[in-house]
C-alpha cells in the first residue's frame, strides 16, 4: 500500500492505465452512440496515452531538468505528451486532465490524499475549461464526481482517497444515461467517461496493489446504439476571437463565465504557470460583440496576440491596412483527409496532406513542415478541430500564426481551396476560405456498423445511410437509390454546383449514374466529380 504517489507509481500508472485500455477498447468503441464506423473513443484514448507513454521513456533516456520534484517531471511529461498525441475530444479532455494534474502537484513535495484531491479537482477544472460546450453526461460529470469524492474524504491517505475518487467515477459512469437521453435510449454509458473510469482504477490497482472489484466496471455492449448530433458551433455569431492570455487561474474562471454570457464555441486550454502562479491560455471564443470580449480578456490578465475572423461578412473597407511586405512570408495550408484521391486532389491545389484523425503532435509536425510562417489548417472532421486547435496552439511557440478554418468535410476543404488568394492579407483571406466552406452544404453516404434510432429511424447494420450536415436523413437498402434521393433533397433546398467524390468501395458505375440522374432531375446544376478514394463513404457531396 502507497503512501505517496512517486515518480515510479506514476510510471507504473502510465503502463497500467495503458494496458487497461486496450484490453478495454473494443468495449469503449462500441459504447459510441453514433452508427458510422469512421471514429472510436477507445481508439483515440488508447493513441492519446501510447503518446504520454513514449514521452516517459524518451524521459528514461534523457531526464533532462532537475528544478522539480521527480514526480512532477513525470507528470509534465504525461501532459505534454498526451497533448501532442491527443485524438479527438475524448484524448483532448484526457491531456487537459492530465496538464490539471501536472499544475497542481509541480510544487508538491510529496503527493499524500489531500494533495491528490486537491489536485484531481484542478483537473476537472482544466476538463472542462477545455470544452466548448459543457454537457453533463459526459466525462465531465465523471470527472467531477472524482473530484468531490476525494475531497469529501478529507483524508492524506492516499488508497483512500483514490479508491474514493474512482467508486465515485464510476457511480458518475452509471448515472450517465439518466443526463443524456440519447444514453439512455441506446441502453449505454459514456465512452469518455468509462476511458477515465479505466484510467482511475488503474491508478488504484497502483495504490493499493488491488484492482477494484465493482459491479458494472464492465458495462454491456450497447442494445440499441443512436445518432448522436456532431458537435458545432451556433450561426448566431459572427466573429470568431482568439488570443493568447497571461493570467492565473481564477482569473480565467471568471473570463470564461463571462465569455460564455457573450457566445459560443468557447474553448480555454492553459499551459503551464510561471513562478508567480500565472499561465498562458488560448481563449477561442465566437461571439457578435468583439470589444466586449477582447475587454473580458484585459480583464483577466493580459492578452496578445488578438486576431477576429469575420465569418459573414468582409472586412469593410475602413479596416486598417497592413503595410505593404507586412505579410510577406509563405502561407501554406494543411489538410485531413483520407484516400489517395483525396491527398491527390489536395496536393495539387498546393497544400500539405495528413491521413485522418492525425494527433496534435502530428498536425504540428506538418504545419512546421511547410517552412511557412501563416498557415491554415482544414481538420475536415469535428473531432479532429480540438486536435487542430492544439496544433495552433503549439505552433505560437515557434512563431508560426495558424488559422484554423473549421471544414466538416473534404467538399468544404475543396470549396475554401477554391478561393484561397494570397494577394489578398492573410486575415482576409481566411474569411474567404470559412466563408467559403460555410457557404457548401455537404451530405455523406456510407453503411450502417450497428442496429441504431436515428432522426430517420431505426438502421440495421449494412444498412445505406444518407447523412446531411452530420445528421442521418435517410435510410435505404440501395446504395444508387439512396444517393439519387439524397441528391434531389439537398438540391430541393436550391444549389448551382455540385461536387461528388467517390469512395474507395463505390461501384465503377456510381458516378455516371448520379450524373445522369442529376440531368435529368436538375439539368442547370453544374456537376463535378471525382475519385476521392475515401474510406467508408462510398459517396461524399458538396453543394454550393
């Protein structure tokens, strides 16, 4: 039994928390609610800890700075590693809980119950300040309930604190379905949330050299799985905000209520406070009223490095100019996407190409790879924007500004593609790339991977799915059928040009049946289309 949580636990922790979760993951994956297999939580936890892994062992060889308690070294390196390797929301959540950690216990002597407690609600702090919005249900309630339960034993033994901590998670993971309706109706936990619950009972089997023995640590397999809305910021505002913030924590608390009162899309994600408590965040924010929220940032600390994206509009011509040579250096831009039709396409419009769900530390790579000092990354999926979003973070230490333009699809990546201009100033020229993709409705078809209720009905797997804007609007059996009547729903909303690209499993004829369709049906439509090779979606449209 431990008494103090030390580099060699959290060493061992790290293993064993990785282990867990991949004897784990094909039960996280399947806890996901949405029917189409092209993303899994259990999946990208597993490759968010892999990469907190790897950064313990380049540790090993290289201890590099001795100014901090061991524990706190390793600690560090978990959260940086995990940022750089996060995939998708739930690894995002998982990096910031881990930096929470790192935070709290830099200082610690020794980590006894208290300080763990203490520490664990500075996580969940750092959890949810780095979610645009906060949902209960989620990993977030499961986080949060470890929290309050460690403290609540008042206690610097450490076994039972962490026992404590984890009983709570996991009660937090079984009153899931009753936050969440989509949970309940599909008989399932939350996937983030059972990741966490695998990661603090890993931490207890460390602690006490005993894993938990809890009823419902494994949950059954999902009865009745259901589409789950992606996740997407609202059109009612205009602008989005984004600066780098020096301010200590309870400032920022008090920034991010106030952001929250002005719009949405708010995420905060910190990194580590100097000597005087005092840390650097990246505040994201979409609101209407800019001065107001450029004023909560004066507020909190002191912000810099300000920019505004107008997403409606053009900047008026009163806007100040930048000097000419100003804007001088390469711009670039990055791509996700997946098929080497799609990395083809992509290329020769000059950009530099990531296969999908890349992690943080992958994106970054690329971004630096381009030799350019401004560059634009479309993430083409909503997972991958939190990981985007990481990169760009990242990449100010290296002087390098990126724009994140927030594509859901490779059709909007090819609408902002289209548009790009590097006459034009940079700002201005991301304004027309998002209000370019913005302006393309994309719809996706693909095959059901599991018996799901959608807004459509119920789908059984093999099932052909047709999805507009992330939501399932129809469900056939044919997938020529399904594709032509996918088509005419979103060309009934109007549309001049339409875009096809073909996945890597859809039939030879599938293209110039659609087309012929099209002129049929819509014979002023201008119709492109193209071999995308794209796993999973036999076909993905774009509508302008």
């Amino acid at each position: 039994m431990l008494e103090t949580l030390d580099a060699a636990a959290l060493h061992r922790w790290c293993a064993g928390g990785l282990a867990a979760l991949k004897r784990h993951q094909d039960e996280i994956n399947q806890l996901n609610v949405y029917p189409v297999p092209d993303g899994d939580t259990g999946t990208n936890l597993v490759l968010t800890m892999t990469s907190a892994e790897q950064a313990l062992r380049m540790e090993r060889e290289d201890p590099g700075s001795h100014h901090r308690p061991a524990h706190a070294r390793v600690l560090r390196l978990l959260a940086r590693g995990a940022l750089l390797g996060a995939r998708g929301n739930s690894g995002v959540i998982v990096s910031q809980i881990l930096r929470g950690l790192a935070d709290a216990l830099g200082e610690t002597p020794e980590v006894r119950g208290r300080a763990l407690a203490a520490a664990l609600r500075v996580a969940s702090t750092a959890a949810y300040g780095a979610v645009a919005e906060q949902v209960e249900g989620t990993v977030l309630s499961v986080v949060d309930a470890a929290a309050t339960a460690a403290e609540r034993a008042d206690t610097d033994d450490l076994a039972a604190v962490t026992r404590a901590a984890a009983a709570a998670a996991a009660e937090a993971l079984a009153r899931t379905p009753e936050q969440l309706p989509a949970l309940a109706r599909a008989g399932v936990v939350d996937a983030g949330g059972r990741g966490l619950c695998v990661l603090l009972d890993a931490l207890v089997e460390v602690v006490t050299g005993a894993a938990p023995d809890r009823p419902g640590a494994n949950p059954a397999p999902p009865r009745r799985p259901l589409a789950a809305a992606r996740e997407t910021g609202s059109s009612e505002y205009a602008y989005e905000v984004q600066f780098l913030l020096d301010a200590d924590l309870a400032a920022v608390r008090r920034l991010r209520t106030e952001l929250a009162r002005l719009g949405d899309s708010l995420v905060v994600v910190g990194d580590e406070a100097d000597p005087a408590g005092r840390s650097t965040w990246n505040v994201h924010v979409h609101v209407n009223d800019v001065g107001a929220a450029i004023e909560a940032g004066v507020l909190a600390g002191r912000p810099y490095q300000i920019t505004v994206t107008r997403f409606e509009d053009h900047l008026p011509e009163a806007a100040p100019v930048e000097a000419a040579g100003a804007d001088t250096p390469e711009r670039a831009a990055v791509v996700v996407a997946s098929g080497p039709g799609l990395a083809a396409i992509f290329e020769a419009e000059g950009a530099t190409v990531l296969d999908g769900n890349p992690s943080a530390g992958e994106l970054l790579a690329a971004v630096r790879s381009t030799g350019a000092s401004r560059v634009v990354v479309l993430p083409n999926d909503p997972n991958t924007q939190a990981v985007a979003r990481i990169a760009a973070e990242e990449a100010q230490r290296f002087g390098i500004s990126v724009s994140v333009v927030p594509t859901r699809s490779p059709v909007q990546a090819l609408a902002a593609l289209a548009v790009r201009d590097p006459a034009r100033r940079f700002a201005d020229d991301v304004i027309a790339m998002a209000e370019a993709a913005g302006a393309c409705r994309y719809a996706e078809v693909c095959h059901a991977g599991r018996e799901a209720l959608t807004v459509a009905g119920r789908c059984q797997p093999g099932d052909v799915l047709g999805l507009v804007d992330g939501e399932v609007h129809l469900i056939g059996g044919d997938l020529v059928r399904t594709c032509a009547a996918l088509l005419d729903r979103m060309l009934g909303g109007g549309g001049e040009l339409v875009t096809l690209l073909l996945g890597a499993d859809a039939p030879d004829e599938l293209a110039e049946l659609l087309r012929a369709h099209l002129a049929r049906r819509w014979p002023f439509v201008e119709v492109h289309h193209y071999a995308g090779g794209q796993p999973f979606y036999p076909l993905l449209v774009g509508v302008e």
